[in-house]
C-alpha cells in the first residue's frame, strides 16, 4: 500500500431519496477510495445503490427527491459536497468525465456528433469553435473510430451501440479528466463489442493516467479490469478489497454467493448452481443491522446492530456479521 | 430418435421498401438459410451477437412470424404454413419465454388470470380445477399461493420470469423457446431461474431452444450449441466440444471476448474490428471473412459455405476464411 494522497476519498456517504414513505436511504455510509491512476470496480445487484452512489459524487441526484444526508466525496483536496454549482459544472466533464450506460441516451438525437463533442470544449477550455471541431475529430480517433472525419458529421441513430459508446467515451475524456466514472458502461453492447470497449479504455487509461471508477454488476469485467472492487449489498459496503484478494479470499457470505452463483466455463453442465435464497429487501424494509441476514431469514440482535467495518488483511475490508463473515481454512 | 424439431433451410426475409411508390429495393436476410434439430428432452443453445438473427429464428418456429422459405417441421408436422387457426391445438405444445418479463405479462391482469389464460384458450377442466392447476404451478415455480391474486408489477424481475415460466408450461408443452430469458436478471436471481429450469427439463421431459448471448450461461444449460452470425448457423457442435475445440475462426472470437471472473486469466483475446456488418445486402462470399478482410475473401463469392461435419456431429461452415487450413481440407472432401 502507498501512503500517496488519493485522488477520490468519499467518506460515510448517506445519500436518502424523499419519498412518501419517508426518507429512504439508498446508500448508507459508504466510504472508499481511489487512487491516482487505478481502477476502482463498485459491483452488485440491481438497486444496491452502486449508481446513486456515482450519481451523489458527480452530484446529479434526482431532484428533488435525493439528497446526500451526511458525508464528504473529497476530491483533489476539497469536498465535492460543498462545491457551488457552477463550480460542479466545472468539475463534470472537466476534472471528472461521466460514462453511461445506455449511449442513446447520454447523446443528444438531433445534434451530430461533432457538435456535442465540441461543446465538452467550448465548455471547459478557452478554444474557438474551430479548434474544437479539429480536437473533437482528434478525440474520435483516439476512441478509434474509422474515418473520423466523416463520422463527426453523423447524428447518434447512424452509428451502431458500439460506435455510440465510442463516443460517449470520447466526450467523457475529451478535457483530459483525472477520474472517469463509468457507469455500467459495456452492459448493453455485445461480448465483442464490449471487449474492444474495455480494451479501449484500458489502453486509454494507460496513455493519459487517469482513475476510472468502474460500477458494473458483471464479475467477470471487474475480475479483468479492476484495481480494487467494492462489494456493495443493500446500500452498504459489505466487502473491499485487492481485486485478486477478493475472488481467491471472499470473505463475506454476499460476495461468495455472488462468485458462485455465476455459471463458469468450467462448472458442470446441467449441474445445479449455488443461489443465493430469497431477496434483496424494500429500501423502507431494511434493517439497521446485517441486511444479508435479513435476506437469508436470520433472527435476533444481528439485525439490529450493524456489524463492523474491519480490515482483516492488509488493504481487505469486510463487515463482520458473525454469520456472514467466514475466514476461509 | 425421431428429432422433435428439424428446421430445414429456413429464411426469413424482410423487404426494405423506399423511393416514391415504397417499392421493395432490398431485403434484410434476418435468417438466411439455416437447418437445425432437437430432439426430445433435448437443450440447443443458439448464441450469436446482437442482430445476428438469433431471435427472429425463435419467432419463425413458434409461427410469430411467416417463414419466406424452408421448412419447419414439428412432432412430425409440417407446420411451416399452418394458418392461424390451424397452429392453435399445436400451440399447447409448443410456448416461448421472452427476455423482459415486464413486457411479456399483461399488466391489466392477475397473475392468476395470466397463467390461467392458456388453460382457458385451449379448454382444459373446469374453473374448479383450473383453480387448483394455477395453485400448483405457482408452487411449482417456486411462487407463494398468495401470488395468484397479485398484479405483475408488485414482483420483482425473478419473480415475473418464474410467473412467465409458469404460464409457458401450464399446457405441458414439448418444447419452449426461451429467448434470453435470464439476461435482465441479477447474477444470484439468474442462477435461481437456470435451476428452476433444469428440474423441469428433467421432471417433464422438456426440450428447450435457448437463445442467449451469455455464453457461459448457454455452457451450462444446453447440449448442443449453434454459433449464429449474420443469419447463417457456422458452428454446431455439443456443448463441451464446442467450448473446448472450436474450429471457426468466429466462434474463437466470441469465445475469446468472455470476460472471465478469475482476475489470473487476464487473456490475450482475439478482438474482432468493427461491429457485425448488416444483414441488408450482406457481403457476397463469406460474412466473416469479410470482417476480418481475410485474403482468401474473394474465393468465397459464389461458394457454397454449407455446414460440413468436421468429426461426429461437430459441424462447421465450409469457408476457408473462417477454418485452419487442415479443417478446410477436410471439410471441402466431407
């Protein structure tokens, strides 16, 4: 471990969203870190609060349903939280670039690509429009898209979803940013596609020596391109850890299910996969205490004190739950 | 064994109209000229990138849509041109499962209303006993009894695809296409529902054409597997071989491109350039070869690049493209 200052150091994050049963909190005390140059891997299921977390750091909650409650995102020294929002603006698409999911719907339809592309630099650095059309062709090229010249001309719906992505990636990376947040970004492309997408990124990562904050629900893309991975259930942080640490040495009970569940190469065929029983619980449902004992059926105080956050081994944090925390023989 | 289902040379083209009277001025070859069987009991996985064909071939068999040409034969009958009318007994016998729960479920209906619908369509008992059917299937499928009097938006994406299982087999049918049915799902909800359909492969006999683009998942749950790209079947061969050996140049990429969840295999992949090329007017010779720009391309223009049997009920496209030399031997004497 390197004592070197991290570039993102989000601490205790709560962030709740308003709503009529209450206020709900979605995340709930979330803290890691990210270093300069490293790929941090945020994985779990649908609603484990993966998203609103990266949506709480870059600041775009719904509004105005969601609001971060309590915590620090500290980012180069000062905490993001407290940023003006003309300062925010500043810092997305500048300092930090953004990565969606779905690249249909980060781009806009009627505008070619070229324009939107070039306003990631009318924005944020002091070119002429004409400056910005030649850097904005750069940048396709540097995403590797054939042709670049005749491609800024075209509108989004002309270009396949990898394409799309494609430049996506190039106007999150446009103003040369110090952390990307990805946000599931090969899920809805092909095995293909998707590998030469995280291929590209990681090829880009290396040229310009940014951080990338992956969030991702598919094991197999953190196994192959993260630093570091967050294991996150309900809200919480339940696991961190090294990303080799993590799949040789899971200590919590979530993460091995997850590792399980998943069909391998090399499980046997038609064999009978390791699930993890029943489901994640309502937000207005959740527990204080171990929320996967609340999922696997557990009684008793475990639900009612959060179990702590412990480093076990250097750099490998778990939560504790006396029935969820296992050190492997 | 007789097959249950044997697709011969079926294609499935659309028109692409334009110009001022929306004359037709091409075609999407969405299937183009594929063959394929499944036996009883039997699971053939169907696997290939977004727009390959894969789910439109699914459609053809169940009759969603009309086959341009080929044939479909099903439990001995020939039902590549049954009417409406006349498919409606074989429906019973033949269901599907689709990829988004949601969309597949009438929303306006109880869940008991959608898993009794079938039953009713096709007059099976009375309401008493039809009654107690939906009950069993609910259990069956892994749902609480009180399930029945709930509307599918109160259940979550596991839920719904067990509610979609339950009514695809309220008739007994012999064969399900399932479409990507456990894409939208969380990893630890899909292992679930993989299971689930497992034990009623086995317990009744089921045959499944499973068509999915995780090819981990197709591993697991299929006997067989086609490798589909661009409207044509390139690679067939059982499970496990076709995982451990592949001899198409295409099925290696694919392969190649799994992100494996073991951070010590970071691989060396084989990363195909650009996307799958259209399926309007596709290339004239080799679909694949054209993508890799292979040297050999130009011989292929005019070349029959039908499926040769490379060893015992491994077959594979004859293209020299796509084959290491030797196979290419073989598979042109074959």
């Amino acid at each position: 471990m390197s004592d070197e200052e991290p570039l993102l150091e989000v601490r205790n994050l709560i962030t709740a969203f308003d709503t009529d049963a209450g206020l709900l909190r979605a995340v709930d005390q979330v803290s890691f870190e990210v270093k300069r140059g490293r790929t941090l891997g945020i994985v779990g299921e649908s609603g484990c609060g993966k998203s609103v977390t990266a949506m709480s750091i870059i600041r775009l909650l719904p509004q105005p349903m969601g609001k971060v409650l309590q915590g620090q995102v500290m980012f180069k020294g000062r905490d993001l939280l407290k940023a003006t929002d003309p300062e925010m603006r500043k810092v997305r698409g500048g300092e930090i670039g953004v990565i969606f999911q779905e690249p249909m719907t980060a781009l806009n339809p009627v505008q070619r690509i070229g324009k939107q592309l070039s306003e990631c630099f009318l924005l944020h650095t002091k070119m002429s429009r004409k400056e910005a059309w030649e850097a904005s062709i750069e940048m396709l090229r540097l995403v590797r898209i054939p042709a670049p010249e005749q491609r800024i001309g075209d509108y989004p719906h002309q270009l396949s979803g990898g394409m799309r992505q494609r430049v996506v990636i190039a106007m999150a990376l446009a103003c040369k940013p110090d952390l990307v947040i990805a946000d599931e970004p090969t899920t809805a492309l092909d095995v293909t596609v998707q590998a030469q997408i995280l291929d590209l990124m990681k090829q880009l990562q290396k040229e310009m020596g940014m951080s990338v904050i992956l969030i991702t629900h598919d094991l197999g893309v953190i196994a192959e391109t993260c630093d570091e991975v967050v294991v996150m259930y309900a809200g919480r942080v339940v696991e961190r850890a090294p990303v080799a640490e993590l799949f040789e040495r899971p200590l919590h009970a979530y993460t091995r299910g997850l590792l399980n569940s998943m069909p391998k190469l090399d499980t046997p065929r038609k064999s009978v996969l390791p699930t993890i029983p029943g489901m994640v619980a309502g937000l207005a449902d959740l527990v204080p205490g171990c929320r996967f004992c609340q999922r696997m059926g557990r009684e008793g105080p475990v639900l009612r004190e959060r179990p702590m956050f412990e480093e076990i081994h250097p750099g490998h944090w778990v939560e504790t739950c006396p029935n969820c925390f296992e050190e492997p023989a | 064994m007789e097959p249950l289902l044997s697709v011969r040379d079926l294609k499935m083209h659309f028109p692409v109209r334009g110009g001022l009277f929306l004359k037709s001025i091409g075609a999407v070859r969405a299937v183009d000229g594929v063959s394929l069987d499944i036996a009883p009991g039997e699971t053939v996985g169907l696997v290939g990138e977004s727009g390959c064909g894969k789910s439109t071939l699914g459609k053809a068999i169940v009759r969603l849509s009309n086959p341009t040409s080929g044939s479909i034969v099903f439990n001995g009958r020939d039902i590549t041109s049954l009417g409406r009318h006349a498919m409606r007994p074989l429906r019973s016998d033949l269901q599907m499962i689709f990829q988004d729960p949601v969309e597949s479920l009438n929303s306006r209906l109880s869940v008991r209303q959608i898993i009794e619908e079938p039953l009713v369509i096709h007059s099976r008992g009375n309401s008493a006993w039809r009654r107690q059917r939906v009950d069993e299937l609910l259990e069956r499928v892994g749902l609480p009894k009180s399930a029945a009097e709930r509307y599918p938006f109160e259940f979550s994406g596991g839920q719904r695809q067990r509610i979609g299982i339950a009514r695809a087999i309220a008739l007994e049918p012999k064969l399900i296409i399932c479409d990507e049915p456990v894409s939208a799902l969380d990893v630890s909800v899909q292992s679930q529902v993989l299971n689930l359909l497992l034990e009623l492969q086995q317990e009744m006999g089921l045959s499944y054409l499973f068509i999915a683009h995780d090819l981990a998942v197709v591993k697991h749950i299929s006997d067989r597997v086609a490798v589909m790209y661009l409207g044509k079947i390139v690679e067939l061969a059982d499970a496990d071989t076709i995982y451990q050996n592949p001899r198409h140049a295409y099925t290696r990429a694919l392969l190649s491109a799994i992100p494996e969840p073991d951070p010590r295999l970071r691989k060396k992949r084989i990363l195909l350039e650009g996307d799958v090329p259209s399926p309007i007017n596709p290339p004239a010779g080799s679909a694949f070869g054209h993508r890799i720009g292979h040297p050999r391309y130009e011989e292929t223009i005019g070349m029959d690049l039908g499926l040769a049997e490379l060893e015992p009920g491994h077959w594979v496209a004859a293209d020299p493209c796509c084959l290491t030399p030797e196979d290419w031997e073989k598979a042109r004497n074959s």
